[in-house]
C-alpha cells in the first residue's frame, strides 16, 4: 500500500481535506499498477516551514513511497499530476511545494513481505 507523509503550513477544512487528499491519490493512479491501490496518508496540517532562513506562509512538503520502481515517464506524470492536485485544491503556487519520491523494493503488508527481486520461494 502507497504512503504519502504530508505537511503543510495550512490548516484544512473537511471538504479542502478531502479534495486534497483525493487529488493526490489520483495523482498516484496515474501510474498503472498503483491505479485503485489505496494510499495510507500521514497528514500534519499547520506546520512551520523554513526555506534559505525565511519563515514560509504557504509551504506543503509530500513524502511518497511505494513499492516497486518505474519508468521516468510514469513518474514524470504522477509528479505533474500531483503538483496540479495540490495547486487545484488550495491555489498554493507550485514554488512552494516539495515532493519527495522513494522507491521501495522490499515492503511488509497485511502479514507478507514482498520482494521486488524474489524469483523464487523457499
């Protein structure tokens, strides 16, 4: 299952939440073989930022990891995908968001523990 660790200088309503939210997991579906996957957010609203020493009003920061690796190409759209969602959703221009992808080739769920590079099973 996806993660996404998101901080934010803003406070959110309910709706703006789920907006958010909502966009960045389509944003992820955007890469084939996540499409439908649930995303688990870690969401910190009302944090402080600072870039170069200046105190941030508008800042969000996007920690992703999801198992697997992919191609430039579908990482390129989900990236593009996401900055659109979060600007969409609370008008915050693109020079003030962060986003941080990592791609996991081992990953623990529900009780198993995959291996992106297993081929065979004891």
């Amino acid at each position: 299952m996806p993660y996404m660790k998101v901080s934010m200088t803003h406070k959110l309503t309910d709706e703006k939440r789920t907006q958010f939210l909502s966009g960045l997991e389509n944003a992820l579906w955007k890469i084939p073989e996540k499409a439908g996957v649930p995303v688990i957010f870690d969401l910190e609203e009302g944090k402080t930022f600072y870039v170069r020493g200046v105190k941030q009003e508008e800042f969000i920061h996007v920690e992703v990891k999801y198992f697997s690796n992919f191609k430039h190409g579908k990482k390129e759209e989900f990236t593009v995908a996401a900055f659109d969602a979060m600007h969409d959703a609370l008008g915050t221009d693109k020079e003030k968001m962060m986003l941080l992808i990592t791609e996991r080739n081992t990953w623990g769920a529900h009780g198993s523990y995959l291996d992106e590079f297993v081929t065979e099973f004891e």
